[in-house]
C-alpha cells in the first residue's frame, strides 16, 4: 500500500470515529495555554498512530496530542499529524474541522491528507499528481485583486486602524480549521487565507503539499517558505493565496515584526 492510500484510509477512519464520539457526548478541558480539547481528540490520535506506526513503524511521529519524542529528528521519513484540527468547532457541532495527515521526508511533505467527515470532503496530494478533492483535481482562483476578494482571516485584524494602508473591502470569513482553510484556497473555494500568529507544523503538513500542488503558494508573512520535523515545530505566521493575490498581500504585511 502507498503512503497515499494509507493515510486516505487511516484519515477516514478517523474521521467516522470524530463524528461518532461527538455524537455519543463529549468530555472537553483545557490544554496548558488555555486551548480546548476533547477525549475524542485523544482517541484519534491513538487510534492514528496504531494504524500509522503498525504500517510504517521506521517513521517518526510528530502529532498535536501525543507528546513529542526527540527520536522523530533521527528518522528520514515522519507521520505529521493533527487528529482533529479545529476542534473548537468540533465541540461546537460545527463541521469545519479536520483530520490532517502528511508524510514528510527530509522536511518537505511527499504525501498528504485533509479530511473534513462532517462535510464528505478529503483533500489529497502527492508529490507526482495533482491535487485532488474527492478525487477530482483543484485549482486555486484567478482572482487578481484584493478589492472584492474572499479571504480567510480574522476581520478585526483586517480593520485594525495601524495599518499603513487600508485593506481594500473583501469578503471576510472563519474557518477554525488551518488545514481546512488551506485547503479551500486550493480549491479556489476562497482566494486567500491570512494568519499573522503562530501555527504548528501539524496544522500545515499535509495542507502545505496539496496547497502547492493545486498551484498556489505558501509562506510565512516575509515570504519564507516552511520545513518541517524541526526541533521546534511552529512557525510564525502563515500566508497563503493564489499566485496573483500572493504578492499583493506580502507587500501589506511583510514589514511587520511579530513577537
């Protein structure tokens, strides 16, 4: 079995043991730093790294809810995972959330898996084919200007009186999913996705790899691109638009200096 078909498989086990697990109630606390987190998190992710590890057990492993082993820096291969990425919209009966799943080799992604259960939708990629969304290929807009684009981000921040210029007027909406946002960029459902905080490796993996595929471009907000299975596994910020809107956007917020 191909990476690829193995991840699609395990990704969509997941997602029927998500939607099961919140359908039967779920019991929800507080990670340290205050964010939210389910027992049905916790099951994906065992359940993942069981069918994962038990199928590739020379991979290292790098997930949100499992606590990281040091050893995964010596392996080449890696399984980058977030079991249920945007789980505050899974506790809140929301269906914009996600299972992502990446095989990264040598810090670049060469397989990946984005599976919204609530909405029947899985994105895919690897490094020889092209994207794909329940196995049709994607492709990201032609939109050529921010005036009147659709964009993924936060609206206060976009309206935040210190900017040098003004943000011309978009189409501004949520998505708590990193990954599922991404994707929707890949898929020209949206034309852009702004994020000017940091975000974890595991939200982007998998995401990354079809995003680039599908023939949009990522970055940070200065323009550097991502690797991954670093000892520290976050980056700063996150850009990512189709290859007209990238440029335009990096102009507005690349003189930025975040903490």
């Amino acid at each position: 079995m191909s990476d690829l078909d193995l991840i699609l498989d395990a990704a969509r086990k997941a997602g029927e043991l998500a939607l099961s697990a919140r359908e039967s109630g779920l019991k929800i606390w507080s990670k340290t730093g205050g964010s939210p987190v389910t027992d049905a998190d916790l099951a994906v992710d065992t359940l993942l790294k069981l069918e994962l590890k038990s199928a590739r057990p020379d991979y290292g492993w790098l997930s949100e809810e499992t606590a990281d082993d040091p050893a995964r820096l010596t392996t080449r291969r890696q399984f980058v995972v977030d079991p249920i990425d945007g789980t505050a919209a899974f506790m809140k009966n929301k269906p914009w959330f996600a299972v992502s799943i990446a095989v990264v080799e040598d810090g670049q992604p060469i397989a990946g898996v984005v599976h919204a259960p609530a909405l029947s939708e899985t994105y895919a990629a690897t490094l020889e084919g092209p994207a794909t969304l329940n196995g049709a290929s994607i492709a990201p807009s032609a939109t050529d200007q921010l005036l009147g684009a659709a964009m993924l981000g936060d609206a206060k921040m976009f309206a935040h009186p210190a900017w040098r210029e003004p943000w011309p007027e978009m189409r501004i909406e949520s998505r708590n999913s990193i990954a599922y946002r991404m994707c929707l960029v890949a898929s020209g459902a949206f034309d852009a996705a702004v994020a000017l905080s940091p975000k974890s490796e595991w939200d982007l993996a998998a995401a990354d790899l079809i995003l680039r595929r599908a023939g949009a471009t990522l970055s940070d907000h200065k323009g550097q691109g991502f690797a991954y299975n670093r000892p520290v596994p976050q980056v700063p910020s996150l850009v990512c638009a189709n290859r007209a809107l990238a440029p335009l956007i990096l102009n507005r917020v690349g003189h930025i200096e975040l903490p």
